[in-house]
C-alpha cells in the first residue's frame, strides 16, 4: 500500500542553525505534500504545504522542497528558535479521490538556547 | 479554534464499555476524517468521509464504528472490540485537495 518514510526521528540543533526533514513517498500520483506542525498535547496545524506543480515554496525561516523524480520532499528550517521545538509530520496525498493523507511517523526537533 | 471542535477533552472508560467520540465542523468541508495517535508515533487514519451517508475503512478501521448523518458531524465510536483503546483521537476536515483542519483532540483513556 501507499507509504510516507520521515527520517531522522529525532533531531537536536542549537539555536540559529538549521534543520532538516527529510520524506519519501511510495505512490508515485500523489501531488500534494503538507507539513504539520505537533506541540506537546496539541493539535497538528498546517506550516507549509507543496503542490507537484512546483519545486520549492517558501515562508520566511521554513522552506519545502519536492522532488518527484525521486520521489522526495523536504522540510528546511532556518535561523532556529526555540519554540521551533515540536514534532513535524509529513504527508503525501494519495490518488484516487477522498482527499486521504499518509503521514511520516514524524520528526521530534529539540532547539537548544 | 479553526471551526472544527471535539469533545470531550478527557474520556476514561472501562473496559467492555463502547463509548462516543464527538466531532463537529462549522467550514463547510465535505471531508471528515478521524485519526488515532499513540505516544511518540505518527497519525494513523481510522475512518474517513467524503459526504453525507458515505464512509470508509482507513488501516485501522477494526474496533471502531463511525456515521455520517450531517455534513457538520462525524462521530466515532470505539467499541469493546477495540483491544488498545487508550490514544489521542484527532477528528480533521477538508475540502478536495486541500489542507486538513485538525480538532484539539479527545485523550481516551481505557481501565
């Protein structure tokens, strides 16, 4: 079946340096790609989110980048703060219709002062 | 809160018993979908519907039950049949294509 592998699981950084989240994903018609954001006891809310008809998007420190040969997408984070410290979850939309996600197991980042 | 809400926000149950999670949207999405998330691990999705009166399995559809009556209302429940129960529950709506709005979630707890 369709698959999201997020990769690291956990990452650690100081403040101001960046970070990197890496995904692959298995159904090659996917065209939608949304980064979540997790605080502790919290809901996911959207951060960032790609269409297949790009190749990069930005918003200010957080940047995605895709790579459909490949099969890849990215999540980069610059000029880290420490209320960048969550966990990030990675999607992929999977063809057919029903608008299904497939999320990453998701990435724990710790941004130390 | 993003118009979508879930109650409650603390459920603890016994064994054996089923109990009813509530999940209702006020953005006129058409897609609802609940979501189960157990410590330290990602979402994984339990049921999903596109519109009134239709839903489907997602991967872990086995314990739970859920109904589409209204378009603002998706409720889930999680019967005896569940083995693991305990999780956070996240209810999240959409429209085709488009980003998901997650719910604040309801922390089931079974004893």
């Amino acid at each position: 079946g369709e698959n999201v592998e997020q990769h690291p699981s956990t990452l650690s950084v100081q403040e101001g340096d960046s970070a990197v989240i890496k995904c692959t994903y298995s159904d090659s018609a996917s065209n939608y790609f949304p980064w979540y954001k997790q605080e502790l006891g919290k809901r996911p809310q959207l951060i960032i989110d790609i269409r297949s008809n790009v190749g990069e998007k930005k918003d200010q420190r957080i940047a995605v980048t895709l790579n459909k040969t490949a099969k890849h997408f990215s999540l980069h984070i610059t000029e880290t703060q420490p209320e960048d410290s969550a966990v990030y979850f990675c999607a992929a939309i999977v063809s057919g219709g029903y608008n299904k996600l497939i999320f990453g197991a998701g990435t724990r980042l710790a941004v130390h002062p | 809160d993003g118009g979508i809400t879930q109650s409650p926000k603390y459920l603890f149950r016994k064994e054996g018993q089923n109990v009813t999670l509530s999940c209702e949207q006020n953005l006129n999405h058409d897609a609802m979908y609940w979501y189960r998330q157990d410590p330290g691990q990602g979402l994984r999705l339990i049921y999903y519907s596109q519109i009134v009166n239709d839903f489907q399995k997602g991967d872990i559809a086995e314990g739970y039950s859920v109904s589409r009556e209204k378009k603002e209302s998706f409720p889930l429940t999680v019967t005896s049949a569940q083995k693991n129960p305990t999780a956070f529950y996240l209810c999240a709506s959409s429209n085709q294509g488009n980003e998901q709005y997650f719910g604040p979630g309801t922390r089931l707890t079974v004893t």
